[in-house]
C-alpha cells in the first residue's frame, strides 16, 4: 500500500460485511466524509464517478470508500488505504442474512432461497448445495478479509489466515466487533451511527424466522460445518493476535485522527 505524495490521512476503506451492522456505518461515514467519501460496489453496480478516475483522481478526491467490496481495493489507489470492519457470529450472521433474502423480493437472491429453503432446522444435502450457489453464505469473513475465494480445506485457509494475520498486525486491517469499531469511529470524528436496514420480517409469514437460539443442534452443526467453520477459525485467529491495533489505537497509529477535525469546508475542497 505505496504512500504517495498526497498529503492527507490514508484512504479508508470499509469492508461491509452483509449483515454486520455495515447499512449503519456507510450511512454515519457519509455523512461524516461527505463529497469525499463514495460507495464502491463491485460488479454492475460499481459507481460510474469511482470507475471513471484514475488511480491518481481517487487520491486526490476521496478519503473514504465503503460497500461490499474485498480486501485488494487498495490497488486502484496510489495513496496509502487502510481498512476497518465489523464482525459478529458466524451463525449469527448467517441466520440474519437468511432472514434478510426472504424479506427482500428486490434482491436477486430472494426467489432462490424462497426455492431452496424456508426454514433452517429442514437444513440437508440438497438445501446445502442451494445455499451455497447462491455464493454468498459460505464463510463470509474469509472471503471478504482475505479478497479470494472461500478456502475449501485446512491448507486454503492456512493462506487465507496468514494474509488476514499479517495486515491485522501491520495496522492495514481492523477487524473487530461492533463496539469495538464505535471506539475506533469516534476517534475519527463520528459519535454515533444510525440504526438502519434492519431486517423487519413482519408480513411475512412464508418462511421460519431463523436465529442461533432456534436452531436444532443438528442444523446449527451442519450450518457450522458447511458454512462457518472457516469464519470461526479466521476471527479466534485475528482475536489471538495480541499486538493488534484495537479501536482507537488504530485510528491514532494511522493518522486517522485527523478525520475528526475535517469541517463542511474541508469536505468542499
């Protein structure tokens, strides 16, 4: 992550995990960053101003990038980039985004798993094969902290924990709770964040609601199994590494902090 002539804080990059309070964090970033700030979201919705500028535009005009975009952002910015996200549960995560397809006919995954399971304590074979096409179940954290495909066995996520590790110890990654990252975002100037996208499963009444607590202790084993087993290793990874900038330290070790003082005007330049 080259530095650059450019003489303001690092670029921040925020990795939106689905279901990880992440609606709630663009939100409080923009409102914060303001003109200097933009989604980035990859594929077809991908902003037409972000993809329009060169390496050496971004630098120059945006501070704070956030969406569901994977680790390896950087690459299109010649300014150094840092990263932040929230995490939660494996499980937990996965029960809500599960919750959320059902209740979203706009989105593209919401025929397909209305087709593929309604309630998760039925969890088989089939089902398994189902959620996992849809690509966007299966060991989520790992795929978004390392930008690369879920690890599919113990040697493909030996590499993926090594990647994640060594950017958490060298202060490019904060990968933490959601408490945890409200330190971190105060110490950047933002005081709170709003309670947005919350999954209201009112009206619906065609599908389980699904949670940790009512899961069947054999659908939780397989749901852990086929889709969280990596996750659950990558976090205790991350969790275990006892340098690891936290919150606040963060912000200040990167010179985050400056993003505190930024005014109306200084988003206007």
């Amino acid at each position: 992550m080259p530095p650059t002539s450019i003489q303001r804080p690092p670029v921040l990059l925020h990795l939106h995990v689905p279901k990880c309070a992440g609606s709630s964090i663009n939100q409080a970033l923009g409102q914060h960053f303001r003109q200097r700030s933009i989604s980035i979201s990859p594929g077809p919705n991908l902003s037409e101003r972000y993809a329009s500028l060169t390496p050496e535009q971004r630098d120059s005009a945006i501070d704070c990038g956030f969406g569901h975009l994977l680790f390896g952002e950087h690459r299109h910015f010649l300014r150094r980039c840092v990263y932040f996200s929230a995490t939660r549960d494996p499980v937990a995560r996965f029960c809500s985004h599960f919750n959320h397809l059902h209740t979203r006919p706009e989105n593209r995954d919401h025929q397909a798993i209305k087709d593929t399971l309604r309630d998760l304590n039925e969890i088989d074979a089939r089902s398994v094969e189902g959620l996992k096409a849809m690509g966007v179940f299966t060991n989520t954290f790992c795929r978004f902290y390392a930008g690369a495909v879920p690890p599919a066995d113990a040697a493909e996520f030996a590499a993926v924990r090594t990647r994640v590790v060594a950017n958490v110890k060298a202060g490019n990654v904060l990968v933490a709770e959601l408490a945890e990252v409200e330190g971190f975002l105060r110490a950047i100037g933002i005081s709170a964040i709003p309670r947005v996208n919350v999954t209201a499963v009112a009206g619906f009444d065609d599908f389980a609601v699904a949670s940790p607590a009512a899961l069947t202790p054999a659908a939780r084993a397989l749901i852990e199994a086929e889709f969280c087993q990596w996750d659950y290793r990558l976090l205790e990874a991350v969790a275990a590494v006892p340098e690891r900038p936290r919150g606040a330290e963060f912000a200040a070790i990167n010179g985050l902090r400056a993003y505190a003082d930024l005014a109306v005007p200084a988003h206007a330049k």
